[in-house]
C-alpha cells in the first residue's frame, strides 16, 4: 500500500471514530428531532399519513405554533428510518445514533470512491493534501456526526454513480446508483442531463435511465402506489428555507431600500425557476468531451453553481461539496473547508443556546439565525461562488479533465510529436540508405 494510501486510512478512522462518538454522547439538531417524530408518526398511522398529516412535537404543530416542517423525502427514507428503529430496538441504541452512524460509514464510502477515481493523481502534492483534508473534514465531522441529516449517504451514491460510469462499468448499474441517491433526496435528478451526455451510444443512455427508474420505483414502493400525487407534491414541490443564504438574503436585504424592493419580489417568483434553468445550461457547457474525470468535474462544478443560487439553504448542503472540491487541489478544499466549518460551529452554538459542547441545537426553540451566524453565512457563500469561479476556468480550460490531467495530456501529445518525428526522420534515411544501394 503507498504511503499517501496508509496516512489516508489513519486519518479516515481517526475522523470516523470520532463522528461515532459524538453521535453517541450528542442528541444532535433539529432534524434529529423531526426524524424521531417521523418515525412515531410512521409506526402510529403509516407512511402516507405522514405526508398526508405531518408531524407534531412540543416545538412545533401545536395549536397557536409554527406549522413543522413537511415530510419531503421520498419513501425510500421510511424503510431506512424503519430500519434504523429495528437497530435501536436491537441494541438499545436511539435511533438519531444509527442515522448518524450510516452517515460516517457513507463518509468512508465517499473517501474510497475518491481515492480510486483520483488514483492517476495520487503522486501529485496537491491532490494528496486535499484528500487528506477531506479525509478529516471538519464540516463531515460536524453534519456526519452532530446534524443528523442523510446528505452524506446521498453523496456517496452520487459518487459511486459517477466512478461507475467513468470506469465503463455497466450504464443500468451506475443508473441504479442515481436512483438510489434520487430515493434519498431529489437533487440527482439536476446531475442526471451531464451524467447522460457523458455516455457514449443512445443504447447505454437509455440503460442508465432504465436503472435509475427501476431504483425509484422499487424504492418508493408501496407508499409511491397507495399515495402517487400526495408523495410527488410534497418530493417535487418542496422548497427550503428561504432568506439566510445568498441571493435569498441579498434580496431579503433590499426591502430595506424602496428603490431596490422589487428584488425581493422578483426573486421570489423567478427565483426558483431560475437557479434550475441555469444548472440545467449548465450541464451542456462547455461541451462535454471525453476524458478522465470530465464527468466529475462537471458534476462539481453543477454542485458548486446550485448551492450558489440555490433560493432556500439547509446548513447540511454544505455536506453536498465536501468531496468536490478535493478535485481542484489543496487550497480551494482549505479554504471551502474553512469557511464552512467556521459558519457550522457559529450556527450549532447558537441554536445550542451558546452553550458549548453542544447537545442539542434545536433551531424550533431558539432562532439560530443571529447576525454573527448570517454574516459568516454570507462568507461562506462568497468562498463557493469563487470556487465555482475555479471551476468554470478549469473546464473553460480544460473540458475533458483537471489541470493535472490537462498538463498530462499536453506532454503526452509533445511526446508523440517527437516520436512522429522520429520515426519520419529514420524512414528517411533508410530511404535514402536505400536508394544509394540501388544506385551502386
């Protein structure tokens, strides 16, 4: 094993150890809490009364309360919050524990995958550094382990989806991969158009489409059948929380002006509609060309641009560009990793009551929103417009993969110029060699 490879592995389970114990002595944030509720809901009606119905907890849903949050993931997440209930009845461990866990088992997943499609590079300095930060990634550290959210698993699958396709394996096996990865959250179906153009042949397109429905299908079975307009409404329809992030909190900002006020109303009606056309373009430019990791490197840069326009924001997104940024080398993945780790830990401590360590951050009982929390916010949110800047001048520069890659192309085309020339040079003095034969 190369060295880079046993340093990898020592922080890996340094990093998954210590998500493990923190899931295991931390209750985690709010969404812990509206997991636990699902799951009660779930055992007390069914799965489709919780979409139908929702929940209630003594936060939330209660008369003269907030309305709680909906239920918006797909079915796939009431069989896995069943199965993460039967391990907690099983070892008498909470469920928000085994949630959290198969988040840091995702998270090794995810390193794996990356080590193998940036195996090419594993020589390179920078990219070694990168991978291990995102093998010790604070920002995994704190979604994996405290949040308790399924961003992680979800980003394994795409990953696995992408290294499928890339290492020519079967399209209806890495199609099922995205499916598996739309079953858990809907935001692979905007990777799907670059995934597609990527594969060569109608044939293995239409695979990789065939995989990725039979996955969703199975998956949402049977609340999808019992339930089809209810679960597509509340999946597709949902929208998250809008004002704290980006050009959300730009335009929040502008009602304080009269001049600029129709910002906000413009951005609330086109705002979604926007951000998704753009990604979808987005996925068409630059051409796509074949190469090593031209597909994940689109697949970042679609990542990067969507969080960067996105009209609502979950602090768990950060979770989406862990693994990305690792592909422009070690200072962009410092600096992302940086930012967003300084924003998380502002964000937990005052949903946390400003009590550190935290065990709870319950955003329902206390607003986490100071102004400290949405001024680092808004760092953070220029550090991934920049990169997404990087991004774009990497691909402009280079479609078909990473300046790395690029600069490998460059010399094995100055290679074979000079074997071509070569291999002219000797064929013409063999063939005058031969016509003086001939002529003695």
């Amino acid at each position: 094993m190369p060295p880079i490879y046993r340093r990898l592995v020592l922080v890996a389970m340094a990093a998954f150890l210590l998500k493990t114990g923190i899931a295991l002595f931390t209750y985690g944030s709010t969404d812990a809490l509206i997991f636990e509720a699902d799951m009660a809901k779930i055992r007390q009606d069914g799965g489709v009364a919780l979409y139908r119905d929702g929940i209630r907890t003594r936060w939330c849903g209660q008369a003269g309360q907030r309305a709680c949050p909906p239920f918006n993931h797909p079915p796939l997440i009431i069989r896995a919050l069943e199965g993460w209930a039967l391990l907690s009845h099983v070892s008498g461990l909470p469920l928000r524990f085994w949630l959290r866990f198969t988040c840091a088992v995702a998270d090794l997943g995810s390193l794996a995958l990356l080590m193998r499609m940036l195996s090419h590079r594993r020589s390179e300095r920078q990219t070694q550094v990168a991978l291990l930060l995102f093998a010790a990634s604070p920002i995994s550290i704190l979604v994996s382990g405290f949040h308790g959210n399924t961003d992680p698993i979800l980003i394994f699958f795409v990953l696995l989806s992408i290294c499928l396709i890339e290492s020519q394996r079967p399209a209806w096996l890495a199609g099922g991969a995205l499916g598996i990865a739309v079953n858990i959250k809907i935001l692979p179906v905007l990777l799907a158009p670059a995934a597609l153009l990527s594969l060569p042949g109608t044939r293995r397109k239409i695979e990789l489409c065939a995989g990725a429905a039979a996955a969703f299908l199975v998956g949402s079975l049977p609340v999808l059948v019992a339930a089809p307009e209810l679960v597509i409404t509340r999946v597709f329809g949902y929208s998250s929380q809008s004002g704290p992030w980006g050009l959300s909190l730009l335009a929040l900002a502008s009602l304080g002006s009269p001049h600029l006020a129709w910002l906000y109303d413009l951005h609330a009606r086109y705002g979604k509609i926007l951000s998704l056309c753009l990604v979808l373009g987005a996925s068409l430019w630059p051409r796509p060309r074949p190469g090593r990791n031209a597909l994940f490197m689109r697949v970042g840069f679609l990542m990067f641009l969507f969080v960067s326009l996105t009209p609502g924001f979950g602090v768990q997104y950060l979770a989406w560009l862990v693994p990305w940024v690792v592909a422009l080398g070690a200072r962009p993945t410092a600096t992302y990793y940086l930012a967003g780790t300084v924003f998380l830990f502002a964000y937990y401590t005052a949903a946390a009551a400003a009590r550190f360590p935290w065990y709870l951050a319950n955003s329902l009982e206390r607003p986490a929103w100071t102004a400290t929390v949405i001024c680092l916010g808004l760092i953070c949110w220029v550090v991934v417009c920049c990169i997404a800047l990087i991004y774009v001048r990497s691909l402009w520069a280079s479609p078909a993969g990473p300046p790395g890659e690029e600069r490998a192309a460059v010399g094995w085309a100055a290679s074979s110029r000079r074997s071509s020339a070569l291999h002219e040079e000797d064929g013409t003095t063999k063939s005058g060699r031969y016509r003086r034969s001939e002529d003695r």
